[in-house]
C-alpha cells in the first residue's frame, strides 16, 4: 500500500519523513542509474508514494534534484568539516582538497546536474561547505603560512579544484590520470603557501614572503586585540592588505 502523503489528514513529522523517504530514494537512484532514471514517476513508485506527493512537496523536478542535493551534500560537509583536534593547517586543507575531488568523482550525474545552466548554485550546505573552506585556509592566515591573502587563496583553491573535477570528468574512469588532482594540489600550494610551509619552496622568496605572511597572519588575528576599536581594526586591516599588496606588486 502506497503512502498518500497529499492527504490533509497527514501529521507534519508524516511528511517530514514521507519527504526524507523520497530524497534518499532519489539520492540512491540517481548514483546507480544516472540523470536519465530519475523520473518523478519512477522515484514516486520506488519509494512507495503517490506521484502527485512529489509535485507537492518539491513543485517539480528541479525543486526534487536540489533538495537531493541539499541532502548529498549537507552529509559530505559534515564529514569534510570533522577534523581532530590539532591538526596540522596544512594538512587540513589537503584532508578537505582530497575529499571534495572524491565527493565530485563519486557523485558525478549530481555534479553535473548542478552544474547545468540555469540552476542556482546557492544552498544552506554549499554555504557550509564553503565556509568549511573559509575556515581552514583562515587557519594557514594565522598560522604565518599564507603568501597570498585569504580571498586569493578562496579563489584560487576553488578554480583550481573545479578544473581538475572537471577535466577528470570529462575523461573515462580507464583514461584517468590518477595523479593530476595532487599535482594540481601541489602546485597550489607551491602558489598560495610561503616557501617550506608545504615541504617545497625556495629561499630566494622567504625576503619578500616572510613579511607578507606576517601581515596576512596579523590580519587574520585582528579580533583578538580587545584593546582595539571596530575604527583602529578597519584602519589596521587597510595599512595590511596595502602592505600586502604592495610586497605583491614588487614580487611580480
């Protein structure tokens, strides 16, 4: 007997769990079967509920592939964001590196979904994720370990990754090159990381690089000068990111 969640009479925890019942469907099929097979009539069968349910509680199509989005995701960020405590920053961001390459590789069919044309990119769990980002890169700020300021290193972690997804997914799984996302990895953080922070570097940029990272780390750590005005932070955090873009500008 199907699951008629369309009915009035249904309780909200009923169609809270009718609704999780149906993404985690969804989610399932999508992996094994593709794009192609996530029909509403065939998710609607599979999880044992009427058709018209799905329209109700997700408007379409679309409203049903973000909220498995929304699902995917959300449980990948909170496994991406559970480090031990004391872990190496570095090592932080490689952690979080390798498993978003192997988050996209191991979902493709929602990788490329969300990726279509048209399609708001914005969710609660991307935010997470992003902020999960955020985060560990704040914690190579502060720790002295970035040569580029903290918004570079977003941008350039994030282009950097979305290119290797990208070019991974577009070869088949046999004609992969199994060692392009850690040389992709690697020559980030040669880009982003003073020299040594990542076991490479050369002396020769420790002049210009050692100044610059001590006022990104200053930067970073601004909250913890109570004895600061809102006022005297903002005018600290302009002379840095000036002094930081000037030691950029005679570095190029």
């Amino acid at each position: 007997m199907s699951i008629d969640e369309s009915s009035p009479a249904a309780a909200p925890t009923q169609r809270s769990a009718v609704r999780s019942r149906i993404v985690e469907v969804a989610a399932e099929m999508l992996r094994e079967s593709g794009a192609a097979a996530l029909t509403t009539r065939r998710v609607a069968d599979a999880a044992g509920v009427q058709a018209p349910t799905i329209y109700r509680l997700f408007g379409d199509k679309d409203g049903l592939v973000d909220a498995v989005a929304e699902h995917v995701l959300g449980e990948f960020v909170a496994r991406k964001a559970a480090l031990p405590t004391g872990t190496d920053p570095v090592e932080a961001l490689r952690d979080g590196w390798r498993q978003q390459l192997d988050y996209a590789l191991t979902n493709p069919e929602l990788h490329r979904l969300l990726g279509e044309a048209g399609r708001s990119r914005r969710s609660p769990a991307l935010d997470a994720g992003l902020a999960v980002l955020r985060s560990r890169i704040h914690g190579l700020a502060a720790a002295g370990l970035l040569r580029v300021d903290e918004q570079r290193a977003l941008g350039i972690i994030r282009a950097a990754a979305t290119g290797a997804v990208q070019q991974l997914l577009d070869s088949p799984p046999a004609d992969r090159d199994p060692g392009l996302a850690e040389a992709m990895l690697e020559a980030v953080l040669g880009r982003i990381l003073v020299p040594g922070a990542d076991g490479t570097g050369d002396a020769a940029g420790a002049a210009l690089d050692g100044p610059r990272a001590a006022a990104i780390a200053l930067a970073a750590q601004l909250d913890a000068f109570p004895a600061l005005s809102s006022a005297e932070r903002r005018l600290l955090a302009e002379w840095l990111s000036r002094a930081v873009e000037d030691q950029d500008a005679v570095r190029d």
